[in-house]
C-alpha cells in the first residue's frame, strides 16, 4: 500500500519509522511518503493560511497549496509504471468528519493508495473538499468527539489501524480477526482481560479455568467476561447486541451484567 501525507509539520511522522509500521516499510508493504504543504507556496513566507470569510476566530487553510501538493502527489503516481489510471482515496481528519471505526480501517485497508490532507487552524478551504471529492471518493473522518490542535495525530491514528490490517504485517493473522470491534468476530462485543505468567503476582491468581486445559470451557468463560465488559464500558454497544445471535447462557450473562451495573448505579444516586 502506498501512502502519501501532505502535512505543514512533515517531523509530526516520525512515529511511522518504528515498530510494526516500520518493519512494514522496511520489507516493501507499506511506501509511506511525506510531504511539506509549504513547499507548494509561492511567497516569501510560505503563507498556508488566511483569515476566514465571514469572520470569527482563528485562520482558514488556503486552498490554492493545498490543491497545489494534491495534483503533483496525484500526477506523481501516474509516472509510475503501470500507474496511468491510478488514484488514492483522499482522506481529510476533521472533527467534522464521518466516524472513523473498525469498519472504515477495513475498508481503507483494502485501497492500494491512499493520500493524508491533515489541516492545522480551524481546517481547510471546503472547496478543496468539493474539487477533489468525486475523483479522488475523499472522505472527511473524524477519530472521536474530542478536538485535537490538528489532524496530524489522527493520521497516525488511522494508519496504524489500517496497517495492521494489511497482510504480512501482523505475525498472527488471527489477532485481526478476534479484534474488538472487528465484523463478524463475536459481534460487537469488547475483548475480555488477558493474563499471562506468572500464575500468580503481588497475591493476584490466574483465572483458574485458563489453567485448566477445557479448551470449551476456557472459550465460555471468555465470551463472558467480554459480555459483562461490554455492558460495563459500553453499554451502547450492549444495547445494540440482537438477541437472536445470543444463547440462552449469552443471555443469562448479560441480564446478570445489567442488573449488576444498575445496582451499582442506584447506589451511586441514593449516595
Ligand atoms: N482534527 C482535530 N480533531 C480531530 C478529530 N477528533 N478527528 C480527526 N481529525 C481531527
């Protein structure tokens, strides 16, 4: 997958050169290049912003450098070999934005090219949006309802997520696929706590079922504890779940969790 970020703070990245995502590069399955936004300016101070029309606080990216670095990046394809017809999805961080999930890494995880437009100041010019948004299908997502100082620290975000979902980048395939949040793979539940050695630390035990070897009772005790964390944590997603692809035990679980949560939440009030 190639990856391109067009970014007035090219530095912000760096982050990309370890771990997994830069033993990705390193072996040629993920080509992620940097750009700086300024270098596509024509006065002397390098001007990306300016202030809004309409007024109200704070600048405005301008849109003639923004458009300016999207073309060259575009056309930069197009030299390659065999790349005349290619193009990369547009994705703009905004808190604006569409909700980025699961769902969405998944589905950019599966574009071969895809091109970063994070802004600073109060976002970019919206006829950048409207000039790129049927040929490059750009996408405005926002990473949560919280707002950053830029959408530098999103794109990090989104990459990592979409990276590990590549083939070969991950060594256990199967990691992705019992995901949190991942389609398919127990609906939509929370993945239950994990443990590992010693069996027991600072006078804390081991579940006892994980050390028993009952491979189908380990698997059931598990689906548990991911039912009553998700009603804990989340319980929009508990709410969401469809009782036709729950158990009878599924079910037993979660009406336990239910009445537990409003308990405590009874006592919270009355206290
Ligand atoms: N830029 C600022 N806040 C953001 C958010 N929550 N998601 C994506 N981009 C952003």
């Amino acid at each position: 997958m190639r990856v391109d970020i067009i970014s007035i703070f090219p530095e912000y990245f760096a982050p990309l050169g370890v771990s997994l995502i830069g033993k990705a590069r390193d072996r040629g399955i993920l080509d992620i290049r940097l750009h700086q936004l300024r270098d596509w300016t024509h006065d002397v101070h390098r001007t990306v912003d300016d202030t809004p029309y309409g007024g109200g606080p704070g600048m405005v990216m301008k849109p003639e450098p923004w458009a300016e670095a999207i073309d060259a990046v575009v056309a930069s394809g197009a030299a390659e070999p065999g790349g005349e017809a290619a193009r990369p999805r547009l994705i703009v961080p905004t808190p604006s934005g569409r909700r980025f999930t699961q769902q969405v890494a998944l589905e950019y995880a599966g574009e071969p090219w895809l091109l970063f437009a994070p802004a600073r100041y109060e976002g970019i010019d919206a006829r950048v949006i409207a000039e790129y948004g049927e040929s490059l299908r750009a996408d405005e997502v926002s990473i949560g309802d919280y707002v950053l100082a830029g959408g530098e620290a999103a794109v990090l975000v989104i990459v990592e997520a979409v990276a590990r979902l590549l083939p070969g980048v991950l060594g256990n395939a199967a990691s992705v696929t019992d995901d949190s949040f991942a389609p398919g793979a127990m609906e939509s539940l929370l993945e239950g706590p994990v443990y590992t050695k010693p069996p027991v630390w600072r006078g804390h035990e081991v579940p006892p079922i994980l050390l028993s070897g009952h491979h189908a009772a380990i698997a059931r005790w598990r689906r548990d504890q991911a039912l009553r964390r998700t009603v804990r944590n989340r319980p929009d997603l508990a709410a969401g779940l469809d009782p036709g692809e729950l158990g009878e035990h599924d079910r037993e679980v979660l009406d336990e969790a239910w009445r537990a949560v409003r308990s405590e939440e009874s006592v919270e009030s009355a206290g």
